[in-house]
C-alpha cells in the first residue's frame, strides 16, 4: 500500500513552490506534484529575458524560497537551487487526472494511472492552461498565425504583428517583440477600452515610451471583428479599420479548469466563467482538505502567491492565528475609524453590507482593499463638492447620503446604506454632478478609477452590480416625471448593455420589433428612407432613448437609427416598458410628446419630399458630413459659414488675446462641405480621446461642459498624439505682449493675436527656457460673455454649437415657418 502524505501540493508555481519549501522547512512530510518536465511552468513559460517584478513593493515577502525583481532565467535558476537546497519532494512529469476521497484520506490519480494518497491537498495550479479564446469570424481559418503565447520573441523578423489584450502579459509580448528595432517587426497593441485597469503602472508607462519613441502602436477602444488573409479588421470608435497583420498574439487572460475543479467536490462563487472557488479566509475549499491557493484563488500576483504559500502550511500545520502578510498594512486603513473591528471583521462586514462586493471571497477583499480608502463621515459632512474633480467610486458600507441645495435642504434624494455613489465620474470621466453629504455617521469605501475597473474586469458579479445602479440612476434622471429604483424594477431586468461600433445600425426602418434603447455613451442619427434614399433626420446624444414609435402599434420599425460614433447603449424591453408608461400617466404624457414630435418631424419630410426634395437632400448631406468629421461624438462645435466668412481672422486673433497670446483655433484648417467649414478646434467629446493617458490627469471636464487642461500638465504630449482632431498644440507661453491700446498708439508691441515667433524669439526672458505644455480650446471657460471666437465675428459666420441642436431636419420645419 502506497504511503500517505500529510500535504499533496498539486502545481509548482510560485504558490505551489512556496507551500512545498515550507513544508520541508517544517519536517512535514509532502509531495509536490508537476506535470511537465521542469518547475513553475507558469514562469518557464514567460518570454525569453523577461523583467520579473516583484510587486506590490510594500509587501513583506514569506516564503523559504528567495524572490526579487529580476530576468526570468535568474528566477527559475534560484528556484531551481532552493528546492534542491531545501530537499523539496518532487515528482516530475505528474499530471492530475483526479482526486476522490475526503479530509485526510484522498486519493490522488495520475494520468499513468499512479494513485497518491495525501491528508490534505494544496491545488495551486494556476489558470495559464486555459486562455481565453480569440472568438471572431476567421480565427480557426488559418488566415495566419495565431498563438496565446509567446516564447522567444527575438524568433520572430519582418513580420507585422498583432497583440490583442493590453493586461501585463500582453503589453510584455509586445514590448519584447518590439525591442529590438533592427529584427523589422512592426507592432500593435490592441486594448479593448482606453484605460489599461489590468496593467501595472510600471509596464504601462514602457508602453507609452515605445509608442512615443515610434516603436509599437496603440489602438484603444478596439475590438477584433474578423481575421481575413494577411490583416486583422478591427472594430474601432470610428467604425472598421484594417490593418496588415502575420500573427496574432492573444493574451486575452484565463480562467479556472471548472470542469475540473468542480470534480473534485469545490464550488465556485457564481456560475460565470470567470469566477473563482469558494474559499475560507485560510484558503480552504467548499470540500474540506482541499485548500486553493495562488492564481486559481484570484490572487495572480508571484509575492502574494508565495506568502500564500508558506500561511497555507501554517493553517494546515495548526497556526490558526497566523495573520496574512499584508495585516499591517489593511490595519492602518481601518485604525482611524470611531468602530473598532478586526482586519478579517472589516472586511466581512464591508463585503457583506456593499452590495457590489458580495461576491468577492475573502482573498480578494483582501487585494481590493489594498488599492482603497476606507473613510468615516460624521452627520452632515461633505464628502464631495458638486463639480470637484475626481473619477473614484464610493461604497458606503454604514450610513447613508443626499444631495443638498445650496442653501442646505436636502433634494430628497438620499443614497442608503449598501449603495454606491459617483458612478458618474467613473462611466464618463466629467467632474463630480453633485454635492454629497452624509446624513449619519458614515462609513465609506473610496475606490479609484483603476482600482474598480480592474475589479469589474475580473469579478463579472461587480460588473453588473455596477450596471445595474448605473443604469438605473441614468434612467431615473433622463426620465424623472416622478419615478421612483421601484418603479424601474421590471424594465431592469430586461436590461443588456449592448457595444454598437460607428456606422452600425442598431435597428433598420421596415424591420420588427419593439425594444426601446436608452444611448448610454457616444451618439446616433436616425434616418427615414424618401424616395429610396436616406435622409437624415436628427442627431441623438448620449442621455436620450430610441425607439418608442413601435410601442403602440404594429412594431415595424419607421426609422433607422445607426451609431454616429462608437457607441453603448441599453436594450429595454419594449413590453415591460409599455407597462411601465401605462403604469405612470405623467411618465406617458412626457413620452407620448417626444413621440409626436418625431413622427411629426417625419411627416413634414415625406410630405416635403417633393417640393423640398433638394433641400431636404442638402440637409441631409450636411448633417452626414458633420457626423463624419467628428461632430458625432462632440458636446460643443465650432462652424463657420463661408457664405458670411470675410476672412479677417477676428475669430483667431481674439482666441490667442484671450489666451495669454496662444491660438486655439485654426480657422483656415479642417473640411468644408458647400458653404459649410468645420474649423481645427476642440469638439469638446463626450469621451475625450485626449484624457485616455494623461500621467498628471490634467485634464478635465468643466461644469459647462468644457474639457480643458490645467498647469499640472507636464507637456508629454499624450494628448495630442491622441486626439483625431489635431486640436492640440504643444506650445512654449510666449512673452507678455504690450496691451492693445500701447500697440494702436505707440505701435509697441506685435498687435492682436498671437505674435510670430520671431518677435517672442525676440523678446523672450534671456536665460529662461519655458517648457512646452500642451494647450487647447476651453470654451473660454471663466470669460465673461461666452467664447472670444464667436464674439469677435463681426459678421455672425462662428457660431459654437450642441449637436443636438443643430443636427436635425426639424430646422427645416422652423425655415419653412
């Protein structure tokens, strides 16, 4: 009969390692069970020469086995030695086919068939065998070559390549792969949105430097649509893009082996694929015995995998009262607060009473909380001030909040206990929509931006937690007519948030169907077929909702409704919306206007079609050619009309004099359509491509909608690179010019507008060299009587306008009047 072990440690990686060298460490007799030829095949299989780190710095290491930040061959080879030093049992070439049996009697079964008996069993095994999948047309086509790993990259020469996911181990690919300049590759980087949540900061400042220094290129808020011979056709905020590709490095992260796992008598937080096993806070599974540690516990990082490690011998060996790593430092988040608890009661007692946490296990409070802030807020504390900066997400885990007037009164609407505030920040970017104050003792889990995106990216049930409140709030606000989260019950559990790329119909003119769609980021145009051609109808921003019509009738769509720009909208099911109008006159009468309105706008244009039809095509042209030029995604825009257009560039000359003498405007650059011209100015986007990487995040949305830059800016240049609108300048401030009555009278001076740069040469500060900083278009924000450029026409050709307003066929209604 085979000996039994007290421990089986299933895997070598970090976690795994650790375990076993502690185990040795202690006497505990043990058998560390790999199933491929050489230890950490997690971290054998990084690139060749990879930078290991070894974060988060403040982080005490515990293990018997060394570990610093270093090149991967330097890792394996110390590891290699300690385990040898240590006199770690080993059993190579061990692959787990299955574990039967209970608490300190299991059976282990190799696929050799050999059978392993053990106390207690530690599965460290990581979820690196199992990636997530490229899923898109052409993927299995062989149409070239795709890989979700990546060896060696001084293998690859002169060849166009792709990497899609932009976690730490995508963008370490395509750093590899783009190092070396003279092997020829040209490198992409694909990142599903504009923030790099997944990303350390280390590894995401290198891959700025690379695009900066013209080594890699980054495509944000892109997404694989189709892999066709020799390119990869991307969906992209500004619809298909195609670009030349030879291999595809996928490195879209991985999930837990489920079908595995479950089979060895352990449940899993949620049925998504994505969620972790149960697990107490001394990493023991749902099946008593078997303990999960590491990566498969949803803690992926080589320090904590390793302390990990070395406690889980500790818990097995009877130290229950051995306190993780990382107590110090989540002691020090909770010391402040008036309610004393223990680091494990805190955290249960947050997990439980915020309802987006409630499905994180203990181990990822844990890691969650070291990213967060936990505050205490007496009765009637401000917590934020309407229009403050700030992007981060609170939870309030004891107490509740409102939104005061000004004067102090409470608008009635109160946060309670349980909820979360500030998503707004969080979805758009834009300062803070309201004050908030607490209205009891309070307390508060503040989470930053990375922190919650990383969370949501990782835990599907924080996800739609998030969406769900979100939507709800969106819902709330854009409908009002006294709605109340009961009223929403229904409508929100039809609810699915749904990505339309640019140009994508959401639904066609003629087609069935009654759902109405709420547009929760970008915009769309709605068109009617006249006389078998398009026309263009109006423009619909982000905060509005489609298709209604078909709520009363016989559902046939009467418009078309397509995505001006890449867009997210929420699909509501149109029969618990019908009963949610006839449950609520006054939401119907508000509805049921909108709704005449539209079909009155679409009346006039079918019965103008013949008389108007130039006119109306005109229209229609226009209006498509300011969506393609950006006006789709723009809260604000500058036009000029030609036909009133002088050319005395005033607009120019009082942008620079309002501007410490620097331009935002380039009046002669940009498109024209007829008499129509879309001058270089800031659009002011919805979702300004300009904040997707600002180090110093200098960038900002104003109360009025204005995005503008303030003097933390560091004058890397990001911003400019990434606007599409070559609205940004990277300018030195030139010197202080003499007012305009010392130039119209003593002729001192180089008169309005901004000075040539011979003449601030001239009079620069000898021996001072101002740095550059980027600058921009802000609406004149602070200025009395609005925007200089549209004040200074002396014949009303510039005009700024919403979008909304201006982009709709209703004008020609008003013109005919």
């Amino acid at each position: 009969m085979a000996d039994t072990y007290r421990i089986a440690i299933v895997g070598s990686g970090p976690a795994g390692l650790s375990a076993a060298a502690h185990a040795a460490k202690l006497g505990i007799s043990h058998i560390l069970l790999e199933k491929t030829d050489h230890l950490s095949d997690t971290i054998y299989k990084y690139q060749k020469g990879k930078h290991v780190m070894a974060t988060p710095n403040q982080l005490v290491l515990r293990s018997d086995i060394d570990f610093d930040a270093g090149k991967r061959e330097k890792v394996l080879g110390t590891w290699d030695d300690q385990t040898a030093a240590n006199k770690v049992n080993v059993r190579l070439k061990s692959e787990v086919k299955a574990i039967t049996g209970a608490k300190g009697d299991f059976t282990i079964t190799l696929t050799d068939k050999t059978e392993i008996k053990a106390e207690n069993i530690i599965l460290a095994i990581g979820t690196q065998g199992n990636p997530n999948l490229l899923r898109c047309p052409g993927a299995d086509g062989g149409h070239l070559e795709l890989q979700y790993q990546l060896d060696d990259p001084g293998e690859y020469v002169d060849e166009h390549i792709t990497v899609i996911g932009a976690g730490d181990a995508g963008i370490e690919n395509a750093l590899g792969l783009a190092q070396d300049v003279a092997q020829g590759n040209i490198v992409s980087i694909i990142n599903r949105t504009a923030d790099f949540s997944r990303a350390k900061g280390a590894n995401v400042k290198l891959l700025m430097q690379a695009r900066d220094e013209g080594r890699m290129n980054v495509i944000t808020d892109a997404t694989p649509n189709r892999i066709e011979a020799g390119h990869l056709v991307l969906d992209t905020r500004d619809g298909e893009a195609r670009i030349r590709c030879d291999r595809i490095i996928a490195r879209m992260g991985s999930a837990a082996p489920r079908k595995f796992i479950e089979e060895c008598g352990i449940q899993f937080t949620s049925p998504d694929r994505e969620a972790f096993p149960t697990l107490s806070p001394q990493f023991e599974s749902t099946n008593a015995g078997i303990y999960v540690i590491g990566a498969l516990a949803g803690y992926p990082l080589i320090k904590h995998c390793m302390n990990q490690g070395y406690d889980v011998v500790e818990f097995i060996n009877g130290n229950t009262a051995l306190k993780p790593a990382d107590e110090p430092i989540l002691e020090g988040k909770f010391v402040n607060l008036p309610i004393k608890k223990s680091v494990d009661e805190w955290l249960e007692f947050i997990r439980t009473q915020v309802k987006i946490l409630n499905d994180l296990s203990p181990l990822q409070m844990r890691e969650f909380m070291l990213d967060s802030d936990v505050r205490y807020y007496g009765k009637n504390d401000i917590i934020f001030e309407k229009n403050a900066p700030g992007s981060s997400l609170f939870c309030i885990a004891q107490g509740s909040v409102d939104i005061p007037l000004p004067d102090g009164r409470s608008t009635g609407i109160v946060i309670p206990e349980g909820s979360i505030f500030g998503e707004v920040g969080l979805v758009s970017g834009r300062r803070r929509g309201s004050t908030i104050r607490s209205i009891a003792d309070t307390v508060v889990v503040e989470i930053p931006r990375n922190a919650i995106l990383k969370l949501m990216a990782s835990v599907p049930g924080v996800k739609r937690a998030v969406t769900r409140i979100s939507t709800e709030r969106q819902l709330l606000q854009m409908w009002q007519a006294g709605l109340q989260p009961a009223d929403l019950a229904e409508v929100l559990e039809t609810a699915e948030i749904k990505a339309v790329r640019a140009g994508e119909a959401i639904f066609k003119e003629g087609e069935e169907g009654n759902d109405v769609y709420v547009i929760r980021s970008g915009s769309v145009v709605v068109e009617k077929s006249i006389g078998g051609k398009p026309v263009f109808l109006s423009y619909v921003p982000a905060g509005n909702y489609v298709g209604e019509l078909e709520l009363f009738d016989n559902g046939i769509r009467k418009q078309t409704v397509r995505a001006a720009v890449k867009s997210e909208v929420i699909k509501l099911g149109g029969d618990a919306f019908r009963r949610l109008l006839e449950a609520k006159p006054t939401f119907f009468a508000k509805a049921k206007t909108a709704m005449g309105e539209r079909e009155d706008l679409a009346s006039f244009i079918e019965a103008k079609k013949d008389s108007f039809a130039t006119v109306v095509d005109m229209y229609s042209s226009v209006a498509n050619f300011l969506v393609d030029n950006g006006v789709g995604e723009a809260t604000d825009v500058l036009l000029i009309d030609e036909n009133l257009c002088v050319g005395c560039d005033n607009c120019e000359k009082a942008c620079a004099d309002s501007h410490e003498g620097i331009s935002r405007l380039d009046r002669e650059a940009g498109r024209t359509f007829a008499h129509l011209h879309v001058p270089t100015s800031c659009r002011h986007c919805e979702h300004p491509h300009c904040m997707a990487d600002c180090p110093p995040t200098a960038i900002h949305r104003g109360q009025d909608g204005e995005v503008y830059i303030d003097d933390t800016c560091i004058g890397c240049g990001n911003c400019q690179r990434n606007c599409p609108y070559g609205v940004i300048r990277m300018e030195k401030e030139p010197p202080k010019k003499p007012s305009l009555w010392k130039w119209f009278l003593f002729g001192q001076g180089p008169g309005p507008g901004e000075p040539s740069h011979e003449w601030a040469y001239a009079n620069a500060t000898p021996g001072v060299e101002k740095a550059k900083r980027a600058v921009k278009c802000d609406m004149c924000s602070g200025i009395e009587g609005g925007p200089s450029c549209v004040r200074a026409c002396p014949t009303g050709a510039a005009i700024r306008v919403a979008p909304e307003e201006f982009l709709t066929v209703a004008r020609l209604q008003r013109d005919d009047a």
